[in-house]
C-alpha cells in the first residue's frame, strides 16, 4: 500500500504511528510528566520562535508564486502567515491546556445494576488527533 502513497504521504503516516505509539505512552504517565511535556512544548515553541519566522517567510514567499500562478488563493496567504502574536498565542494555548485539571481517570458516571453491581463510565485517553493544513 506504501507503494502507492506519496513521499510525502508516507512521512505523515510515519509522524502519525509514531505519535500514537507516544499517546500511547503518555496516557499511562503521572499527570505531572504530562503537564512537563505540554509545557516543553511551549518553551520550545518560544525559544525557536525566530525559526519558526523564518521559515514562514519562505513558505509565504513560495505561496505569493502560487497565487501569481493563480495556484493558489490570495485568501490563502492571510491563514498561512505566522506572527511573533500567533506564536505567543500557540503558547498560551498549550500552557492553558497543561493547568487543566488531569481528565484521565474521572468517573464521568456511575449506575448501579443490582444490588453490588456498579458499572462506572471511566474518562481515558483518546489518543491522537490530527489536522492536516493544507491551503
């Protein structure tokens, strides 16, 4: 089946298994480590904010080519452009989502059976959700 995907398809799938293997993983950590990890994510972010830039001018300069090719949405460019803002509002986001209290484990709801018999709806991990961007 690979074989028909495209290489660029076949990274994207690769980054997904991977990313399922790791939710995988995470689900079962202490709350702390998670918390640890989303707020990694957000220092880095932050500290490779200048990278990040950079290499959107260059994916914006590619899609200005696009749009005079008429390839490609002049719309488009306004959803593709990052700011220094955008950056610091991925992180707010991400640091919002690591105060969150732990969902994992929570009973959501509890109903008894019979007598001695409970059945209990537990929160657990979902796993991965993507998005893929492309504009």
């Amino acid at each position: 089946m690979n074989a028909t995907l495209t290489l660029e398809q076949q990274v994207i799938k690769s980054i997904v298994r991977r990313a399922r293997a790791a939710a995988h993983r995470l689900g079962t950590l202490p709350d702390k480590i998670r918390r640890d990890a989303l707020n990694t994510a957000a220092d880095a972010l932050l500290s490779r904010k200048a990278e990040i830039l950079s290499a959107n001018v260059l994916d914006t300069r590619a899609a200005m080519d696009l749009v005079q090719q008429h390839r490609l949405s002049s719309a488009s460019i306004a959803r593709l452009k990052t700011t220094e803002q955008t950056i610091l509002d991925m992180v707010l986001r991400v640091r919002t989502v690591a105060a969150l209290p732990d969902p994992i484990g929570s009973v959501l709801e509890a109903t008894e059976l019979d007598r001695g018999l409970r059945l209990y709806r537990v929160s657990c991990p979902i796993g991965v959700i993507a998005v893929v961007f492309e504009s």
